[in-house]
C-alpha cells in the first residue's frame, strides 16, 4: 500500500449531538475532489475519544460509500487495552477500511516500555485483516514509541507504517533510519511538513490539509519535482492557518475553518468547547492570505 502523499485527518461533524453522517459524506465528498491521497476518520481531529463503538463503525461505513478504492481509507482504532484495539480494529476493516491508525496506549504512562508497546502492536498486527499504522503524538498522550520498537515493530507483515505528529525531526529521522526499508514514515506536523519529507517521511496527515488540501498536496509535488525552495515557501505561508487550526483553536478552530470553506463544521462534541468569537476573523484573514474563498 502506497502512502506517499497528503491524508487529511476529517472531522467527525454532529447535529446536535448525534454524529451526522450524511454531512461526514459531504465533506469528504468536496474533499476528494482534490488530489488527496486518501482520507482519515477516526483520528484524534475525528474526536474520535468521543464515539462509542456503534458510532466508529457507522463512520467508516458511511466514509466507505464515497471514498473510492483507488484512494485509500484509514481508520483510527487505538483504544487504552490490546483486546480492545484489536477488536475495534476488526470492526473497523469488515466496514471498509482500507488501513488502521492506531495510537499508542497511555493511561499507565510509566508502564508503557518498549516491550509493552511491542507486545500490543504485534498482537493487533496479528490479529488484523488490514496494515496496520502506528501512531506516536506524544502532546497528546504523554508517552513516545522509542525508535528502537519501531525498527523492531517495522518487520511485522502486516504493520506498514507510522504517524509521528510532533515536531521532533531528528525524532522522527531516527523512526526512518532505524526501520525497514519500505517502512512508511508519515508526519502529523504543519510545521515540520517539509524538514520531514527531506529525512524521509513519505507522506502527510495534516489538519490543515482538511481545510485547504490542494495546497498540501502542492508542497509535496514541489517536493518531488526537487523545487525545495518553493515547496519551504509555501510551507511557510500555510504556517500560519495551521497553527490556528491545531495548536491555537483545536478542533473547535478547525470546524470553523471548515464552514468556512464550504463542509459542514459545527461544533465539537462536549467537552470540547466551541471556538471563541475571534477565532472566525482570524481564520477568514488566513484564507484571504492563501486566496481561498472563504463564505
């Protein structure tokens, strides 16, 4: 499975709050009428902390019906115990993933050694109708997959991947050097974007990219055309919405940025709470800045 290229991480969009399906179909819809790679629901953006079991599976089902084969469908099925990974994991491939992201367990932090995280990963690699990603954001979970588990984790079959999400390049150089070769390295970084590509890193899954996805896929075609100089340039422009959209204002600022755009936004599920009013102004002066149309 081919994972160069841009991977936004989509939202879960609510009415009220029950998960509103036929908005996640539109979005993703508008969204793959762009260049994008594939998509991913269920990630961290996709509040996916907040979904019970029947919601996570109706959300793949539903991505399913509009993302076509030839992009390629990932879904985040991390949870605290292996048993529990392992079957969301499950249910998550019967409904039509294509890939799994799984982030690292965390709620027994200084339990979490590199033995511990090989045993969890391999037994749900094993378990796995589909590759498997495994997925580092340690600002969120407080714990960080050592290189050494990744290099021993990347031999695994059936384990095809990763998404490291901070800004640590030289961490993430040390995940690409000291795995096997074919081993996808993605980042999760809008600040990092190019510094990764240039140590490895096939690819990206960005919030940004939710919001203006051709732009990203751009970078990385400068990328490859070997045009650095323009690729950091427009990284450098985007820089500025990205950090709106993560850092500053979360998922909250993000649904606004989308709404923005077109997709259906709203409100993150409780309790999250809604951006504050300026977030809106900000964000529309970010994408004047990029010249996308923003309503």
């Amino acid at each position: 499975m081919d994972f160069h290229g841009v991977f936004p991480p989509v939202p879960t969009p609510f009415r009220g709050d029950e998960v509103d399906l036929d908005a996640l179909r539109g979005n993703l819809r508008r969204l793959l009428a762009s260049r994008l790679a594939g998509v991913v629901v269920l990630g961290s953006n996709g509040e996916a902390a907040f979904l019970d079991e029947e919601e996570s599976v109706a959300v793949v089902a539903a991505a399913r019906e509009v993302v076509p084969r030839g992009r390629i469908l990932v879904a985040g099925t991390g949870r605290e115990s292996t048993r529990a990974a392992v079957l969301a994991t499950r249910r998550a491939a019967e409904a039509g993933a294509d890939a799994v992201l799984v982030r690292t367990p965390s709620f027994f932090k200084t339990q979490m050694t590199a033995d511990a995280f090989v045993r969890h990963y391999r037994t749900i690699a094993d378990a796995s109708p589909v590759p498997v990603l495994l997925y580092n954001f340690t600002a969120l979970t407080g714990v960080t997959l050592p290189p050494a588990a990744v290099a021993e984790l990347s031999a695994h079959p059936n384990i095809a991947g990763m998404k490291e999400s901070g800004n640590d390049v030289a961490l993430l150089a040390d995940y690409v050097a000291h795995a096997r070769e074919g081993f996808a390295v993605l980042t999760g970084s809008g600040r990092s974007f190019c510094a990764a590509l240039a140590v490895g890193a096939v690819g990206a899954i960005l919030a940004i990219a939710v919001v203006v996805p051709d732009l990203c896929v751009e970078v990385i075609d400068l990328l490859d055309a070997g045009r650095t100089a323009e690729a950091a340039q427009l990284q450098r422009r985007l820089l500025p919405l990205a950090h709106t959209v993560t850092a500053r204002f979360g998922i909250a600022g993000l649904k606004v940025a989308q709404t923005l755009v077109g997709q259906a936004g709203g409100l993150p599920r409780g309790p999250l709470l809604a951006a504050p009013p300026e977030a809106e102004d900000l964000i529309r002066r970010q994408l004047h800045e990029l010249s996308v149309p923003a309503a």
